[in-house]
C-alpha cells in the first residue's frame, strides 16, 4: 500500500480550484471559497493537501471547472484513499469518465460531417 504524500494530494486539487478559478474569472481563492460555499481557510487547506473537497464540494467544483463530476471525484478520492483497492476504484471511474467524453465528442464529430 502506498501512501500519497502531502503535496501529491493537494497537486490534483489545486489543478481543479486554479481551473474553476480561471474558467469563472475569479482572482482570488477568497471568491472561489464564496462560489464553493465554504471558508477560505477550507480552500487553503486543500491547496495544502491538509483536507479534501467533501462530495457535494466536489459537485460544484465540477460545474465551475466544467468538467464531468465522476473526473473531479474520482482524481480527488483517488489520491485520499487509504488503501490502493480503493484508489483502483476512484482512479476507474476518472478515467471511464474521460474515456465516455472522448467517445461522445468523437460520435458528435462524426454526426456533424455526415450532415455535411
């Protein structure tokens, strides 16, 4: 079993809040910490990697990220799960939510040259 150090835990935390912030035109994670509905001590905590995004945090980071929920999730819980069975699981549904995005943007690709 291997255990993510700090710093590998707050890396794919920060790669979301930066990503919401800059999406919604944000400058400060004292904004973000508003849009999320949390303190800004919270948000500074996940940058640190001393705690995680709760699930219903993890839903609205996701609509200001815009990106799918089950990726935001999966990345978060992955990199706090304690053992690596569970990590299997949340690292399986991130990448079956990439892989379901690609495909449905390849199917509307295809769709819009067979109109045309």
């Amino acid at each position: 079993m291997r255990i993510k150090p700090q710093a590998e835990k707050a890396s794919c935390v920060n790669d979301f809040l930066d990503l919401a912030r800059v999406r919604q035109g944000m400058t400060s994670d004292r904004q973000l910490a508003a849009a999320l509905q949390v303190g800004s001590p919270a948000v500074s905590n996940w940058h640190r990697g001393n705690s995680h995004p709760s699930p219903m945090t993890c839903m609205k980071l996701a609509e200001l990220a815009e990106l799918p929920l089950a990726l935001v999730l999966g990345t978060i819980c992955e990199a706090n799960a304690p053992k690596e069975e569970e990590a299997a699981v949340w690292r399986k549904l991130a990448d079956e939510s990439v892989a379901a995005k690609a495909a449905v943007a390849a199917l509307r690709q295809s769709t819009r040259q067979n109109r045309n």
